[in-house]
C-alpha cells in the first residue's frame, strides 16, 4: 500500500520515494506537490503490516470479496487479502513497473497462483467495478478527485482507508489501531419523492415521503393524508434503508413505524414494525419513487 | 412520568440570585433545594414516548425498570404490560400514585408493578436494572452521582429529552422527542496485573486504566516497552481493547467484575485466527478523572 501523488499529464518519469515512519508522511503531503511535481508520480510509503490487518479486518473481507488496492506499492495489502483472509480475488493497480515487478514475486513466493493479480496502470482509468472491497491510502487531493466515481459504484461496496478520509462524506466506521483507519460503505441513491405502502395488518395504508440524501445521512418528511410528520433516524448503508414514521393520524393513539429494507433503483421493500414489545406488529412494505426533489430549496426539514 | 421542576420556578431562583447575590449566596442551596423538591407540572409522554425509551433500553422479561417519577404509572405499567418485565414507580404526588395503582389493575399488572410515594433523590433504587426519567436538568445533574454509585454496572439509565451535563450518552435517538441512553459502567480506573495463557506459555502485562465514565484510556507496560491500548471500550461490565505487540494486533474482551477481568483476547485474522483466555486482578485503585 501506499500514498499516492497522481500527475496523469506529467511526463513518463516515475521515482520512488521510500519514507519510514509518521513523521515523514507529513513531510511527503507537501514537498511532492511543490518541490517535485513533474518527477514524483508515486511517493511510496508502505502501510505497516498491523494497519494492513486492521484494515482488511474493518472491511470484513472474506472469501466472497473481490478486493482492489488502488496503489498497492509493494502489494503487501493485495497479498494479505489473498493470504490471510482468504480473498476470492485480488488485484493491485500500480503505476510503477518495479514495485509491480516486486510485488509479484512476493506473490509467488506465497504462491497465491490466480487469486492475486497486479496490473501497471493509472487507476484514474482503471476499470474497478468488479470490487467489493476497495482499499486506499492517497494523499487528500487525490482522494477528493476520487471521491465521485467512488459514490458511483454498487451501493453496498466497501471503501478503508487509513490517514486520510473522504472529508465531508463521514466515515460509517472508524477504529485507531496505530493509525486512524476508515470505513466507508458505498450508499445507494435515495433522494426523491417516494410513494410508501404499508400492509399494516387491519390498517394498511399509503403515504408520501420526501427523501434528501447527503452520502448516507437522510433527511425529510413523510405526508400522511396530506399531514406532513416527522422522519426520524433515517439512514442508509449500501443498499440497506432505515427509517422511522410517526404515524399521528389519531392524536390520541400515536403510532411510530419503523421501517427497514433494500433499496434497487425505483423501488424500496422490506420489513416494518409497528409499536413495541409484546404488541409489536410486523408488515411488509413497499415504495416507489414518483419524483425528484423540488428543485426550489425551500422545503421543510 | 412528571417533569418535577417547572422551568418558571427555576428561572426565578436564578433571577433573584442575580439580584441579591452575596445576601442569596449563603441562601441559594436552601432555596434550591426547596425549589428542586416541588412537584410542579406534570407532562406526562405519549405513548409513543414511551414505548420509544422501553425500546432504547431494550427491556427483557427479566428486567426490573424504575421510572422516576412516575407521574400516573405509565411507563411502569408498559414496561409490565408491554415488555413483560417488573417495574416500580417513584412518585411524590400522592393522587398520582394512587392513580397509577388503579390504572394498573385495570390493565391486569398489579402483581409485577409497585408504586412508592416519595423522593426520587432520597428512593433506594439498587435493585434496578433500568431507570427511565423525564426530569428537568437540575435534578437530573443531582441524580447522577446517586445513579452511578447506587446502580449496577450495567444498568440502562433512559433520559428523555434533558440527559446529564458530563456524562456523554451511549446512544442518542431522535424519534420526536430526544432520548439518551446511558449504560452504568464498571470501575476499571488504576492498575491491572493480566495473566494471558498460550498454548505454550503464558504472557504478563500490567495495564493501567484511566476513566471517566465510561470513557477509557490507558496501555500496558510489558518487559522493555508500553503499548497503548487502543480503540478501549467499555459498556457496562463489558471492556474491550486492542494491543499491539509483535506486530500482531490482540483484542481483548472481558467482563468486569469487582476484583477481577475474564476474558478472551483473539489475533490473527480468517482461518488464522486463534485465540486464548486472560484474566486481570486488580492492583491499585486510582481515583476516577
């Protein structure tokens, strides 16, 4: 693994920087970008083997993944997900033929046959969207550039990265082994006008719900014959949706819904659950979408 | 469930403190006190209110929940009605207790529910397993050293909408109301000799701990070195926490009871992963901060 300096249009010169320690991460986020930038394509600081664990381990790779180490330096995070985790497959893109060359013969030396692969390229033109697991240690820049395409791919796909985050798009975990290590997980798109109906046994019944998204934090309103009412909790992880409904059509017999499922394109379905303990009420449900957001901002939140 | 301070009364003890302040500085505990002992409005939480801090506290048949003040009983009676579960109310308005135990008969739960006439700051509440309360700030800010020392570590504590001044909560949801879950930690603060077994040898660390709350944070002192303990938890009686050493990452988890932490601390990752017992007696004591 390593940090990442990306200059596509800079000439096919490539160095290598080998920095050991924290203090020299520092250092590397400013003098490439000054000092050197026609020549340092690939500052390479390598991530110690327990960050490396942690975060494999904070993604939850396991035999289904296809994971994709973007910068994989000396392909000790390729290697690790193969090895250790048991990774379905993994790939390392890398812009610099000898760690390319290096990380390969560490791979036969472990002799992980098919199940790694390392390919010399600019993986601002990688085509990864066969990974479940992306891995990522990139300098800020080089992370906000990123940060779009990474929003376009599956919802449910696991970004980690260590030191350096998606700034606004909060991390949805986070832990501190030696380093600050992040988890983002890829939210599907949400935001919209929605049509919900709810098969509440003895009181089905339909209503309208306003969704605002910024990453996976949701906002709005639903309209219950025409009432607005509150949303409350609303989240999304992948494709997986949450929300809860405060359902004060009779004053006096509130009734709070909570609402979980699985969101593809149009269409939102689940389970919900209506009151608690002993009373609880399970439904099925399901939404489409009918609509954008107002383009006038003015809405209520 | 009564709110027991109206916010009127208190913003007069506060005016006339501002005014009179050396006469009153002597007085203000007094006036306080009176004050805070005043059983003014009662607002009573909806049902979906209640049924929302039942929910954040996760209530088992087995728990016993204590509300404080309990207003007519009705976070009492749903937490045996709804959830199965004992529960007591704590009430200084007598007409309202006298309510609460005719509206538990009526709903059939007379057997599994109590309802004592008193002080919230003065009730003996040991017993609890869960405390909810709809209480104004002073008085949740005068319970808290009382809920800490009194309750089990484990203990749910459920605030509606006012939580404690210091005391961060373990979980905050907003469904129309805002409702803090606090979860009575265990007492780890000082020194800890662990004794981890290996298959082939056993490993000695002493760890020391600095808490407040249920914020932890401290490390480990090892032949030759520190390791600082990371991402340390502490839920209760449950304590987890991370040390690296070797280049390996261990993860400890245990349970905290009052001389001794048990355990299993795991490393290794998928197939790799091993794992062995670890246990703790305590050294030292140090004060909580």
């Amino acid at each position: 693994m390593q940090r990442e300096e990306h200059y596509p249009h800079a000439p096919a010169v490539s160095r290598r920087r080998f920095l050991g320690g924290a203090i020299a991460v520092g250092a590397a986020t400013a003098v490439p970008l000054i000092a050197h930038s026609q020549f340092f394509d690939v500052p390479f600081v390598p991530t110690p083997q327990v960050v490396v664990d942690e975060m494999l381990r904070l993604a939850g790779v396991g035999p289904g993944d296809v994971v994709y180490d973007l910068g994989s330096g000396d392909g000790r995070i390729v290697i690790t997900a193969a090895r250790k985790f048991g990774a379905r497959a993994a790939v390392g893109v890398e812009l610099d033929d000898h760690l390319i060359y290096q990380s390969e013969e560490s791979a036969r030396q472990a002799n992980l046959g098919e199940r790694v692969k390392f390919v010399q390229q600019d993986f601002f033109k990688a085509d990864f969207s066969q990974a479940t697991v992306i891995t990522l240690y990139l300098l800020p820049a080089v992370m906000r550039r990123l940060r779009e395409r990474m929003l376009r791919l599956k919802p449910g796909t696991r970004l980690v990265a260590h030191d350096f985050d998606f700034e606004d798009w909060k991390p949805d975990r986070r832990t501190t082994i030696r380093k600050n290590v992040f988890l983002w997980i890829v939210p599907a798109s949400v935001g919209g006008q929605w049509q919900v109906r709810a098969a509440v046994p003895g009181s089905e019944f339909a209503f309208g719900l306003e969704l605002r998204q910024k990453y996976q934090e949701l906002d709005g309103f639903a309209r219950i014959e025409g009432q607005p009412g509150g949303l409350w909790e609303a989240n999304i992880e992948g494709d997986r949706v949450r929300f809860v409904v405060v359902d004060s059509r009779d004053r006096d017999n509130e009734a709070t819904l909570y609402f979980e499922g699985r969101v593809s394109g149009g269409a939102m379905e689940g389970e919900g659950t209506r009151g608690v303990g002993n009373q609880q009420v399970r439904f099925k449900w399901l939404a489409t979408r009918v609509g954008d957001l107002p383009t006038k901002a003015g809405g209520r939140k | 469930m009564t709110r027991q301070v109206s916010y009127s009364s208190w913003r007069v003890s506060r005016t006339l403190y501002g005014v009179t302040f050396v006469l009153l500085y002597l007085l203000v505990p007094a006036v306080a006190a009176a004050v805070l002992d005043v059983p003014t409005p009662y607002v009573p939480s909806t049902q979906s209110n209640v049924d929302e801090m039942l929910r954040l506290a996760a209530v088992r048949p087995n728990d016993v929940v204590y509300d404080l003040g309990s207003g007519d009983g009705r976070v009492v009676i749903s937490a045996a009605r709804d959830w199965g579960a004992r529960g007591v109310g704590i009430e200084l308005d007598a007409k309202l207790v006298a309510e609460s135990r005719e509206l538990a008969r009526r709903d059939g739960v007379v057997d599994r529910v109590s309802f004592r006439e008193g002080d919230v700051l003065k009730a003996s509440i040991g017993d609890a397993t869960v405390v909810t309360m709809y209480l104004l700030t002073p008085l949740v800010n005068r319970l808290e050293p009382r809920l800490l020392a009194e309750l089990k570590p484990g203990t749910r504590i459920v605030a509606h909408d006012y939580g404690f001044a210091e005391w961060k909560p373990d979980r905050h949801v907003h469904v129309s109301k805002n409702f803090y879950l606090y979860v009575v930690p265990a007492r780890v603060a000082g020194k800890w000799q662990v004794t981890v077994s290996l298959p082939t040898a056993s490993r000695e660390y002493e760890l020391e701990l600095a808490q407040r709350f249920q914020e932890i944070k401290g490390g480990a002192r090892v032949t030759g070195g520190y390791l600082p303990a990371f991402d340390a938890r502490l839920v209760g009686e449950r304590i987890e926490f991370v040390l690296v050493d070797d280049h390996l990452s261990y993860r400890f988890e245990g349970r905290v009871s009052t001389h001794a932490i048990e355990g299993v601390v795991r490393w290794g990752h998928g197939p790799r992963q091993q794992e062995s017992t670890w246990r703790a007696t305590r050294l030292t004591a140090v004060t909580e901060g």
